[in-house]
C-alpha cells in the first residue's frame, strides 16, 4: 500500500511538473481530488496486472505522457489541454510539423517522477503466490477483474456525479485558464470543463416561453426596419447577389497595441485609408485568442454567440450541424450553388463533415490547390481568391463562397519571408526575438492586405452582383505580450477584449439599396456579422436573426468574455456567467432564444 501510494504521488506529479511552475502551490483540497482520479486509475491498472507492478508502471507512463502533451500544448496555445481538444487532434496533428519541440528542465523533473514511481512499481508483487487449489470465483484472477471493475466503476462515478464546480469549488478563470489550471491541478479542471461539454440550460428556460420572447423581438425588429428594409428586400428578390465570405487567418490591426504603434506600425492600408465604399466596417470581437479557428467561423456561420455555448468547447468537432440554422444552407435553400474553399486538409477542425452537414455543395481542400502559389509555408491568400473568381466565372448562378485562408497561419519563426517584403519594427519592450516574429507577422498582413485589394479591384469590374464579407478569426498569440507591456493597469475586460477583437468589413460591388456605403464604422460581434450582411443586401431572415438583430440596441457587442452595454461600455459577466445592470433583460432574451434555436437542437 505504501509503494502503491508512492506511485500514485510520483504519476500526479508526472502530471503536473511539466507545464505546471505552480505545482508546489495547489491547494490540498484540490490536490486530494488529483489524488484520487490518478489512486482509482492506478489502482485499477494494479489489479488488471493481477497485483504485480507492470499495470501501475503502465498508468504512470500514462500520466507522464499526459503531462508533456500538456507541456507542449501550453508552449504553442497558451492553455492546458481541454475535453475539446482531444475531439480535434486530427487538427493538431496536421499543424504540429510546423512547430519547434524543445524539451526544459521541468519535463525532465517529470520524466525523472516517473521513473522514482517507476522503480517503486516494480516492488509491487503480491504478498502469496496464486494458488489453483481454491474456488474458481475465489482464484485471483477472477477476484482481481472484480476488483478492477469495481475501481474502473468509481472513478466513473467520481468524474460524473459530484459537480465539480458547487461540490468542489473547482472553477475556470474566466481571463486566463491556466490560471485555475495551475493553482488547481489539470485534472480537477480536465473533469470540470467534461461535465460542461453540453450546451448549459438557461435559468428558467421553458421552450413557450423562449418562442414567444422570439416572435416579440422579431416582431420589434419588422416594426423598426422602415422602408429601406423592404427596398433592399426587393432588390436581393431581383439582383440575387452572390454571396462570399473570407475569414482571414490572424488577420487583425496590431497597431492598436501602444508599443507597436510607437515602433512605427500603423496597421494595414488597404483596409485602414484604401477601403472608402464598404457598408460597414470596424472591429470584429471574437471568442478566441491564438488559435481555435473553427470557432469563430461557427459564430459568423450560424449567428450563435459561444457566450452561450460555454468555455473550452469547439462545436464543429462536438455536434452535428443537420439541423442547425447557417448561412450556406440559407443561401442554398434559396436556390444559390454553395462552396467551401479551405486551402489545407479537408479534416481540419472536422470541416469535411461539418460542411456537408451544412448544405455545402462543393469543397475544395489542399488536393485543389496543387501547385498554387504560396506564401509563409502555406497556400497564398492570392491562390485563393483566384478560385473564388474561378467560382464565379464557371456559373451564373447566384454563387454562395465561403474561403478560409491559411496563408498567415502561426508560427511566425519560418524565415520564409521574401527579403523584400520583411519589415524591421523594433519595440522597446522585448528582445529581438520577440519582434523577429512580430516583424515575420506583420509582413503576412501586408501581403495580405495587397492580394485584398486587387481581389476587391478584380470584383469592381465583374458585371455581376457581388456582396464580400471579410474578417480575421483571431489575433496572433504574439499580442499577448505587446498587449500587458503596453497596458499593464487595465481592468480584465478591458484588457481581455482588446486581445480577443480582429477587423470586419462588408462591402458590394453595386449600389444596395438603403445603404450609403461610405464605409461606416462600428463594431460588431462575430456572432452578428453574418446576421448584418443579410439584414444590409435584403437577404430573408428568421426570427432568431431578427432577435439577435434588434438586440443590439440593448446589448451592441458581447463574446465570451464580456459585453458592452448600450453607452458602449465593456462589462465583464458576473460569477454566473450572466450580464448584469440594464443589459440583464436583453442577454437572458438572448440567452432563451439561442437555447431555443442551437442549445435545444444540438443537446
């Protein structure tokens, strides 16, 4: 029992050692709920081994590898590996070859854990040799798979029963999670976000009522539309306008941080200075920071706000879309053809599902881009609008484009920047490595921003409707330290929101009805995007649409991690998750409606 104990010790520790620099530091409560999933799981492997040690060594080999994937991914994201992750490793595997593995002295503490456990596993025998001369439901094997099992059993009921936030007082910070990763363990934070996968049932929700708080606010949205609603409804009946859609990978202003701005940056000019004739224009708040690309395209596609889905989740990889209200099925109910274009592979973030689900006809894949150009070790934004107008020229049909580019995908240490696009911004703040990759960044900006140009340059002269929607999915994992140095006294939200914003434009190559199109500038939430470019080209809408629409006016931006409120001030979410003040009514209308239309749907 004492070297089984050791054991269980030295996995926890293989566990937590490598990425964890606070690991002397978490607290005994939770420190005995690690003990107790890493004890059930190893004890359990010590019977399957029929009480010898080769289970146990097994199961701390597991808690090790554990540990430094968990190192790993806390060196290239930033954050402890989540239930949703593991349902994305397709993804991970395809941009792991990009990245640099280099092993620290914290992971071969962990490694030399593992081996103390180890050593102490191969003490574990049984205290009698097995006997044949008893009952057979009395010989060991028998009464070893019985024990296993019962094992096996309660660490099942230890992860599912007790609620690991109001049993446990487990929490996640909702800035940084691995903040209550580090001072609360992996695994009581692992178990804490698995029994939140489901979409959370708002607080009193009753499906009448939520139908009927929808048709009241799609009801006050047709009364506050006016006549210029209707112009451009009968103008989208008549023109059918194609339709396209860029998300832009990590395209984001990173002028907005002061010491970036102060180096002399001043963002991208196409769309800052050359861009004067869009519908609207302006910041684009996402959900996301560095990586989890899927989730922001979730959001533009389907209208749904992931402050309502819930933290640490990527729906394309946890739910089936058959049934779920999106853009392409919208569009192609309504008799446009419909394309995905994604320049790397089709299982990425399940996408080859995910769109086919979606009503998507056609996809083109990284098998439809052999030979393209590219840029910074990827397929070239370039490449890509040049299929989009390939799309377009094949048909005259009304055309639904969805393009997810790749070329300015991380990491930002490829060297692979041509002499004569490199940049030489120096910060005050960091070491030249640090601006090394924000110089290797910002470069991919600028090509991008050139190929955005000449592909709007292009789209003037097609004689054809064309409606563009264009944003950026996430800021570079790189902003994060521009962002503390810059501003180090901010509240949370404040500082958070800064970080978790990209840009948005939608722009039309013909005069749309009711819109000056002189570039107006505001800022919308990823969830509304989709929903704004519909409303402005007269595209039918649903109630749900229509909710979200004229909620704005209560509740303008929001994402997971906070929301303004109608004097466009940035509040965070109180401990329950739930807005507070003046905007409490128009969130939890939000809150029942999309429960209605996603949560109810996909749960």
């Amino acid at each position: 029992m004492v070297l089984l104990a050791l054991c269980v010790e030295f996995a926890r520790l293989a566990v937590e050692v490598p990425w964890n620099a606070s690991y002397r530091t978490i607290a005994l409560q939770y420190v005995t709920i690690e003990t107790v999933i890493v004890g059930l799981f190893l004890v359990a492997l010590y019977f399957v081994g029929q009480r010898h040690g080769v289970g146990v060594a097994a199961g701390i080999v597991a808690m090790l590898l554990v540990g430094i994937a968990n190192y790993f991914v806390f060196l290239f994201k930033g954050a402890a590996i989540t239930p949703a992750d593991l349902l994305a490793l397709g993804t991970a595997a395809e941009v792991s070859g990009s990245y640099v593995y280099e092993i620290d002295p914290a992971v071969v503490q962990a490694i030399s854990y593992a081996c103390v456990g180890i050593a102490c596993s191969v003490y574990v025998l049984p205290v009698t040799p097995a006997s044949p001369d008893v009952p057979l439901l009395q010989r060991r094997p028998l009464r070893c798979a019985f024990a296993a099992a019962l094992c096996l059993v309660a660490l099942g009921c230890f992860v599912t029963i007790p609620q690991y936030g109001s049993d446990f007082g487990v929490y996640l910070n909702h800035w940084d999670a691995m903040v209550s990763s580090s001072k609360q363990g992996f695994w009581p934070c692992f178990i804490k976000e698995l029994q939140a996968l489901k979409v959370p049932v708002p607080e009193g929700y009753s499906a009448e009522e939520a139908e009927e708080d929808e048709s009241e606010l799609a009801a006050a949205y047709d009364e506050g539309t006016g006549e210029s609603r209707a112009e451009a409804e009968d103008q989208f009946d008549e023109e059918q306008p194609s339709v396209i859609v860029i998300m832009n990978e990590s395209y984001s202003d990173l002028s907005i941080y002061q010491d970036i701005a102060d180096a002399g940056y001043e963002g991208t000019t196409f769309f800052n200075t050359g861009l004067t004739d869009a519908i609207a224009k302006g910041d684009c708040y996402v959900s996301i920071f560095g990586g989890g690309t899927c989730n922001t395209e979730f959001e533009a596609l389907t209208g749904v706000n992931l402050h309502y889905v819930g933290e640490y989740k990527y729906p394309y990889t946890q739910v089936s879309f058959s049934n779920v209200e999106c853009m392409p099925r919208t569009f192609k109910n309504l008799g446009y053809e419909t394309t995905a274009i994604h320049p790397n592979l089709a299982s990425n973030w399940n996408r080859s599902l995910v769109y086919e689900q979606m009503g998507f006809d056609t996809f083109y894949d990284i098998d439809s881009f052999q030979g393209a150009d590219t840029y910074h070790g990827d397929v070239s934004d370039t490449a890509t609008y040049d299929k989009i107008l390939e799309v377009l020229e094949d048909s005259d049909d009304p055309q639904f484009v969805l393009d997810v580019t790749m070329q300015n995908h991380s990491p930002y240490t490829t060297g692979t920047i041509p002499a004569s696009d490199r940049t030489s911004y120096s910060t005050d703040d960091f070491a030249r490595v640090n601006d090394s990759q924000l110089n290797e960044y910002i470069a991919c900006i600028n090509e991008s921003d050139d190929a955005l140009e000449a592909f709007i340059g292009e789209l003037r002269t097609l004689d054809r409707p064309v409606v563009v929607l264009f944003f950026g999915d996430h800021q570079p994992s790189l902003a994060d330290e521009y962002n503390d140095a810059s501003y180090p006294g901010d509240s949370d939200v404040v500082h958070a929101e800064r970080e978790f914003h990209t840009e948005y434009f939608i722009w039309a190559n013909y005069d749309v009805a009711g819109s000056d199109q002189t570039s107006e500038v505001r800022d919308e939430s990823a969830s509304a995007v989709g929903d704004v470019l519909m409303e402005a080209i007269g595209a039918p809408l649903t109630d749900f649409q229509k909710a979200t629409l004229v909620s704005r006016t209560g509740m303008p931006v929001f994402n997971i991690d906070g929301y303004q409120d109608a004097s466009g001030t940035w509040n965070a979410y109180d401990s329950d998750g739930n807005a507070t003040g003046d905007t409490a009514q128009t969130e939890s209308l939000l809150a029942y409606v999309t429960y209605l239309e996603y949560g109810s749907v996909v749960n």
